[in-house]
C-alpha cells in the first residue's frame, strides 16, 4: 500500500490486489449486516465473500432491539441516552435513512475497488486508486464504519489493552486488518486536510 | 480515539445502559451554559470518546460539518478526547436532532440532551 496523497482536487494511493479483495471483502459483510438489520437481505448474495466470516459471528437475525449486536449498536446508536421512548421514536424517523446512506458509502468502496481491478492488468501487483473529495468523504466514512465494527466484534475498548488476553490466530490477523485500516484512513485524512477545505 | 483506558472504559457502557450517562448532564449544561444564551438553546449536542475514531478524523469532521476553524476544531476534539464527551452544539431541538444524525453519518457517537434539564 501507498498511502493516499493530494494531487490538485484528486486523492490517490495504490493498493496490492490482497488488500483490495480484503476491504471489498469486509465492506461487502457490513452491508449484509446492515441490510439484515433494515429487512433487506437481497444484498447478502450480490458480493461473494470469502474468508472469515468477521460481522456474521454473532447473532445476526432475532429481536430488532438494537442492544442484541454490538456493531448495529455502535454504528446505529441511540440519538437521546436518558430517554428510551424518544431515542425509539427517533430510530423509527432516521435509522432506514442512516443504514441506506452507510450501505451506499461501502458500495461506493466497493464499486471502486472493483472498477479499478477490472481495468488493471491481472498481473499488476498495485491497483492505482484515484478519488475525487466526494469520493474520498464517501471512503472516510465506509473506512469508519469498518474499523467500528471490526473494533466491536474485536472487543476493542480502549487503547490497551486491546482485544482478548490470548487471542487466537483469527484475532491477531483481525487486529492487524483493524490497525491496518487505521493507516489507510489517516493518510486519507491527512491529505484531504493539505489544502484547505473547498467549503 | 482513548489513549486513556481507565477513563475509557467508564465512558463506553452501551447507550441507554445504567451509568451511561453518569454526570454528563449537569456538565454538559455548564459548558452549555458557557457556549450560549439558555432559551434560544435549549438542547445540546454531546459528542462522546470512543477508542476507535482516529483524532484526526474527528478533528476533521468538527471542522468539515460545523466549518469550524482548525484551532477550534482541534480544542473540541481533545475535549472529547480528554473529558469523554464535549458540548460540540447548542440550539433548537429539530437543528440538534439533525446534528446527531450527521454525526452518526459520521461515525461518529453522539447523542443529545435538554441543557436546562
């Protein structure tokens, strides 16, 4: 991976076709979860995931309270924390609306990363990613997502220690995705910051 | 965003879980209190820390979403960051609900509270 850079109003950075077929990989399970949560599974069998299984490891059906899957909680939480009916009510006006938009930004991820390994020669060890501000915002917050729920199903909660006290070999490899992602986002972050904001 | 756990994980019991809130309200209705005139601001928009979102990233939604300056921007980030939570808005209750809305776009864990209780 190259991180990202600013060039005029493009952000660009390369990544190695493993590290591709990771983040689609990812994206492509938060959506399912997300659309599960919204009653939409169609999406659950656009996108082949393979590999580990991370946002499925739980419960992913049952009881629509939020408090029964931590990442749906995390990502989709209570707007009032000292008054259940009005954070009820407020679900009930906002959270179709907030799930279409989180979908849309993975699929926007995704259609990306696919387009760009479509176009690039199967042999290329680096696929050349280029985003445009909108793109890049779009990408900002499919990469937040996916760290909070990594995070989430991690049991990351805070800084250190982090993660289960003997993780297995899943766990390690999750945390080094999760860290990984982390790098991305902040070099993302850093050059949408070197010039100043358009608005 | 914690680099402090002992703060950490008194600050992340689930939303609405017993404790969560704590002495967050009287609090946020100081430093509401000190942010604007009460009765045209009655609700407020509470940012809490979280162990994941990066610093930076905050930092640039504060200044992206609210156009705050970079300064500022920054200050309310390490509130967040230091006190757990930071008063980030005030104001009408409909303009409120549409800023915890765009934060949740965000990623970002926000919720909000009547400042005068």
């Amino acid at each position: 991976m190259r991180p990202f850079r600013r060039t005029g109003d493009r952000l660009d950075a390369e990544l190695e076709g493993a590290e591709a077929r990771l983040i689609v990989n990812l994206a492509a399970q938060l959506i399912t979860l997300l659309r599960d949560r919204s009653g939409d599974a169609d999406e659950a069998h656009s996108v082949d995931s393979e590999g580990l299984d991370v946002f499925a490891r739980l419960e992913q059906r049952g009881p629509r309270s939020i408090s029964v899957d931590p990442v749906l909680a995390r990502l989709l939480p209570d707007a009032y924390r000292d008054d259940e009916q009005a954070s009820a009510e407020f679900r009930r006006l906002t959270e179709p609306g907030l799930i279409d938009r989180k979908v849309a930004q993975l699929r926007t991820v995704v259609a990306d990363l696919t387009s760009i390994e479509t176009v690039t020669e199967e042999d290329a060890e680096d696929l050349p990613v280029d985003l445009d501000e909108a793109g890049a915002l779009s990408w900002l917050r499919a990469f937040t997502d996916l760290r909070l729920a990594l995070a989430s199903r991690l049991g990351i909660e805070s800084e250190t220690p982090r993660g289960p006290e003997e993780p297995d070999e899943d766990t390690v490899g999750l945390l080094a995705v999760y860290d990984w992602l982390g790098l991305v986002q902040e070099s993302l972050v850093a050059a949408l910051q070197a010039e100043p904001l358009s608005s | 965003m914690g680099l402090m756990p002992s703060s950490a994980s008194t600050l992340l019991p689930a939303p609405g879980a017993p404790g969560a809130t704590g002495a967050a309200p009287e609090t946020a209705q100081q430093e509401a209190t000190q942010l604007r005139e009460l009765p045209d601001h009655p609700w407020a928009l509470v940012v809490w820390d979280d162990p994941v979102n990066l610093m930076s990233y905050v930092s640039y939604v504060f200044r992206s979403y609210f156009g705050l300056e970079q300064a500022e921007a920054h200050r309310l980030m390490l509130l967040v960051h230091e006190e757990g939570r930071a008063v980030v808005a005030t104001g009408s209750h409909e303009e409120m609900e549409r800023h915890v809305e765009a934060m949740h776009d965000f990623g970002l864990w926000a919720s909000l509270q009547k400042v005068g209780g």
